[in-house]
C-alpha cells in the first residue's frame, strides 16, 4: 500500500510538471527519512542491521538534500 501511495504522488504530479514531480520526491524523502530515524532509534537491532540502518539514513538523508537543493535552484 505505500508504494503505490509513493507511486501515486509522482505520477500525479507528472501531470503538473518537473517542480512537481521534485516536490512529490522530496514529500516521499521526509517520510522515509522518518522512517529510518524510528528504526534506528531500536535498541536491540543487532549490530549489522544498525549499522545498515545507519548508512540507510544517511543516504536518505543526501537523497533529501539534494531534492531541497534542486528545488531551491528551479
């Protein structure tokens, strides 16, 4: 269901243009970057899996950077 959700916000803005598709990323970036910052606040991860769910959040993280960035710049 939250894929095609995700999905759904790009191709609808698809119909409104790049500014909108960008903005519809950048809304799917926020809720996965809130996602990885709940998981890695677990505990009793084992290591392997908080340090995948480090790096998880830290490429999110570029990932909503860069969409912020390109908007500013449009």
């Amino acid at each position: 269901m939250k894929s095609l959700l995700t999905q759904g916000k790009v191709v609808l803005a698809n119909l409104f243009g790049d500014e909108a598709i960008l903005g519809a990323m950048k809304s799917n970036e926020v809720d996965t970057n809130t996602a990885y910052e709940r998981m890695n606040k677990y505990e009793d991860a084992p290591a392997d899996i908080k340090g995948a769910l480090k790096k998880g959040l830290e490429d999110e993280k570029r990932h909503a950077a860069w969409l912020q960035r390109t908007l500013e710049n449009k």
